[in-house]
C-alpha cells in the first residue's frame, strides 16, 4: 500500500514538473503567434490564469491590431472569472475607454457595473459598494434602454436595495436593544421614507409607533404630554398608510394607552393649578 502510495505521489510530480516545463517553454517562446493560439486555447480550457498571463505579455505585441480588442475582452473577463472584481472592474471600464464603439460594448458596460455588485460585502459591513452597484446599474438601464439585460440589471438594483435596506434595520434594531427609543424610531421612520415599497412598511411604522411610546413612557413627567401626542400622531400616519394592516391593532394600543396618559397628566395639571 505504501509503494502504491509511494507510486502515486511520484507519478504526480512527474505531471507536474512536465506541465511546468511547457509552461515554461510556452513563456519563453519568441513566437507570437503560437502564444495568442495558445493563450485561447487556455481560455476556453478556463485556465484562465494562464491565459491572462499570456494576454498581458501579449499587449505590446498586438497593440493597434485587430487583434487587439478581442485580446483585451478576454483578458478582462479572465479576471472577472478568476474573481478578481477590482482588477475586472478597471479592465472593463479600459476597454470602453479604448473601444468606446465596439460591439461588445454594450455587454463590457454591463460587465463594468456587475463588477460593482460582485464586490458588494456581507450586510453587517461597510455598503459603499452596494451603493455604487446601484448607481452603475442605474446608468446602464439609463444609457442602454433597449439592452436584453434590463430585467438582469433591475433585478441587481433591487437586490442591492435589499441589502442597504438589511442594513439600516440592523441599526434601528441595535438602537431600539442599547434602550436609545428616540434614535431607534428615528432610524425605523427614515427606513419607511427611504424604501416606501417595502413588504415591510407596516412593520417598521409600528417600531416606530412602539419605540416613541417607550421613549414618552421613560421620558420626565413635564416632557410626558408632548412625547405621547408624538405617539398618537404617528399612530394616525400608521391608520392612514396601512388600514387593512394586520398590525393595526397592536398600533391601536400605544395609541389608546398614549391618550389615555395624556388624559391623566392634564387631569393632574388641572387639580394641581386649582389647589394653588
């Protein structure tokens, strides 16, 4: 079993100390040609790190040939497999600088602006790409409004609004746990203003609706009052947006509570004012 083994690992670098060799041949050859053949041949394989290498060593050959611009889109789109976004994202955006009228510059234009997307981080990150992903894909539904890939790069746009959309509940939600109900229905408002077409809207009023009630509730007896009416006027917005909302009757009950205390703090008023 050992000798098998043994066998085995040997035969493996054989393989690869060859695969090496003509790779290293294949480098140090001085005929074009056989390099740009090979460096497609690569591509298509989807040895695309090789072929990137070569196309690259390639440039200065084939720069200003009509060669040239069939080189330069695959090598971009070597990186763009390879995973490599930044790096596609900039080549991309080359090509349309080099080629602003070729054929394929509608589909390097789209390239360009996925490559945004690609780069775009877990929610709990920084979303400064989730924001340009949005941007690119407006301008190229703005630029190209005929292209087949209008549905593709809408269904991005909503994606990425999805994610800065997590991102901001992740904040209203941080700030309703730490106790800070102010902020926390600030933040769950500013949600319902930035994203009005969510599935969601009813929610994030109610957070607000709720949060406001606990911040009235904690807040001193003389700033009491105003705070509730705050509560009672965010729950007639919530009545007038969403009148068939299952949550209506839970927003019911802050307000109700809400009129209820404000009831009783001017009762107070009142009795204290006529005993003076």
């Amino acid at each position: 079993m050992n000798f098998i083994k043994s066998a085995l690992a040997a035969l493996l670098l054989i393989v690869a100390f060859s695969s090496c060799s003509k790779y290293g041949k294949l480098m140090k050859s001085t005929d074009t040609e056989y390099k740009l053949t090979m460096a497609d041949k690569f591509y298509i394989e989807k040895k695309y790190r090789i072929a990137q290498q070569l196309y690259e060593e390639l440039y200065p050959v084939y720069k200003g040939t009509d060669k040239f611009e069939e080189l330069y889109y695959k090598d971009a789109f070597c990186f763009f497999y390879l995973k490599e976004y930044k790096d596609a994202e900039n080549f991309f955006k080359g090509f349309l600088e080099v080629f602003p009228n070729s054929t394929k510059a509608e589909e390097v234009d789209f390239m360009h602006a996925l490559c945004f997307y690609k780069q775009v981080p877990k929610v709990e990150l920084d979303q400064t790409n989730t924001t340009k992903s949005i941007g690119v894909m407006q301008t190229f539904i703005s630029t190209h409004p005929r292209s087949t890939r209008i549905k593709e790069a809408t269904d991005i746009i909503d994606k990425s609004r999805a994610k800065l959309e997590a991102k901001e509940l992740r904040a209203a939600d941080l700030y309703y746990k730490l106790g800070q109900f102010r902020a926390a229905a600030i933040c769950y408002s500013n949600l319902l203003g930035d994203y009005p077409e969510s599935v969601s809207g009813d929610n994030y009023k109610l957070k607000a609706v709720a949060c406001y009630y606990k911040f009235a509730k904690l807040s001193i007896y003389d700033k009491q009052a105003e705070r509730y009416e705050k509560v009672v006027t965010e729950y007639q917005d919530f009545a007038d947006r969403y009148p068939q909302s299952k949550l209506l009757k839970e927003a019911q009950y802050y307000n109700n509570i809400s009129l209820t205390n404000i009831k009783e703090i001017q009762n107070e008023q009142i009795k204290t004012t006529t005993q003076r």
